[in-house]
C-alpha cells in the first residue's frame, strides 16, 4: 500500500511513458542518461572481472551476429511506430562470457552479455534470438529506469543529483541490487510484468529478423527440463508453465498483428 500511494503521488510529478506493444504506462524518476552512465560505470567493472570471448570464438561470433540483426529490427520498429526516441544515447554491444551458468542480461543503454552456457544449451540461432529479442526489449522498455525509480522512491531518496557519481554508494547499492533482482516480494509482481513484455516483444523482434518464433517456446521448455525452474511465487520472472503459454497463445493471438 506504502509503495503504490508513493508512486501514485510521483506520476504526478515525473515523466511518464508507454511501453512499446504492451501500452502499459510507466513511471521514470531517472533521466535516462543518467542510468546509461550509471550502467557503463557497472558494466566497465563487469568487464574486468569476467573472461570475455573474443570474436574469434564462434559462439561470439554468433551472439554478435544475432544481436545486430535484433537490434536493426527493433530500431526500424520503433522508429516506424513513434518510439524512436527510446534508443537515443544507447551504444549497443553484445558480448559473451566464458561461464557454464545458464544466463544472459541486459543493462540500460543496449549492453547485452550471453554466457557461454546458455549459448551452449540452444540448439539453433532460432533459440539464441530469442533470448536476444527478450533482452534487447527489456533495454528498449526501459524496464532498468522503471525497477530504479521503485526503489528510489521506497528509500525516498528525492534529490537524484549526483547518482551516477562512482562515489555515490547508496546509489550503486541500489543500482546493484535492481539488476541483480529484489528479494523483497512486493516488487515481484512489477518484474513478473517487465518478464512478460520483454517476451513478446522479444518474439516481435526475432520474427522481424527473420527467425522462427516457434523455437521460443522449444527453448523454454528446454530450459525447464534443466530443473531450474523456480516456483512463480518467489520468483521476478514467470513460471516456465505459464511464461511457455503466455507466449503461444501471443504467437497465435497476436504476433501478426505487428509483423504484417
């Protein structure tokens, strides 16, 4: 109740925007420009601490490839839609890390990394795209700036001068715990959304780029047969169940709407 009177009060004071597809409004306290610097400082630190494939290795090769052709799409969508301006300042890279975990992500400003055992997993360039579409979404729905802004507004932090300062702990305390996912069970249901937008706008993207949105839901299941699927309840992203058919019924309800 506290968090939804706090940002009742703030969409009356601070920019609000739709998300592509969904049209779901949004509440951002961040200047945009302020979180892609945020994020590069992150990022930079990242970089130094990870082994980073070179694009000599083909599962690089692969990732880069991929993310371009999602990213050119996406830029054309958005620009043909009226939402073009959601892209400015980024400076996209798609990277991947020498690390078994099952994982991709990625950071305000188009920062996009694939660890090598999710690239691993996938059986097809079908499967990799579309985690790369649910990615690049998220960037695009400036989900980062939403989930910051929350947790700005539950620390009341007001003065948001200064918080992409590198001394600025609390700042990047917040910025870590944001992106590394909240424990606290009143923001689930908030991410659980981002989840679900980034999917189908993600299928939106690999589609546009030609790639079969039907391995979307191949790769899911796949991923639920490695027994990591995390109950719902206690989870920011959806349930392998449900996520695998929220995106059918999108690509037998849905998709066509925007690709044709």
């Amino acid at each position: 109740m506290r968090l939804a009177l706090i940002l009742a009060s703030l969409f009356l004071f601070y920019s609000c925007s739709k998300v592509p597809i969904s049209n779901r409004r949004q509440l951002h306290l961040l200047n945009e420009s302020t979180l892609i610097n945020m994020a590069s400082l992150q990022y930079s630190n990242f970089m130094d601490s990870v082994n980073v494939l070179g694009n000599s290795d083909p599962r690089a090769k692969r990732v880069v490839v991929i993310g371009n052709k999602i990213k050119n799409v996406a830029i054309k969508f958005l620009s043909d839609n009226g939402y073009g301006h959601r892209v400015d300042g980024f400076k996209w890279e798609f990277i991947t890390v020498d690390d078994p975990t099952l994982n991709a992500w990625c950071m305000p400003g188009g920062k996009v990394c694939f660890y090598t055992g999710l690239v691993d997993l996938a059986d097809n360039d079908d499967q990799i795209a579309a985690v790369m579409g649910h990615e690049v979404a998220h960037a695009i729905a400036k989900h980062g700036n939403e989930r910051m802004s929350q947790q700005l507004a539950l620390a009341g932090i007001h003065d948001l001068s200064g918080l992409s300062d590198r001394e600025n702990e609390e700042a990047n305390s917040i910025f870590s715990m944001v992106f590394m996912g909240s424990s606290q069970l009143g923001m689930l249901k908030f991410s659980r959304v981002h989840e679900t937008e980034s999917d189908k706008m993600g299928l939106v993207f690999m589609k546009l780029a030609g790639y079969n949105p039907n391995e979307a839901i191949a790769f899911w299941e796949k991923m639920s047969s490695q027994g990591i699927n995390i109950p719902e309840i206690i989870s920011t992203h959806p349930s392998d169940e449900r996520r695998i058919k929220d995106i059918k019924d999108f690509i037998d309800n849905e998709l066509d709407n925007y690709v044709n």
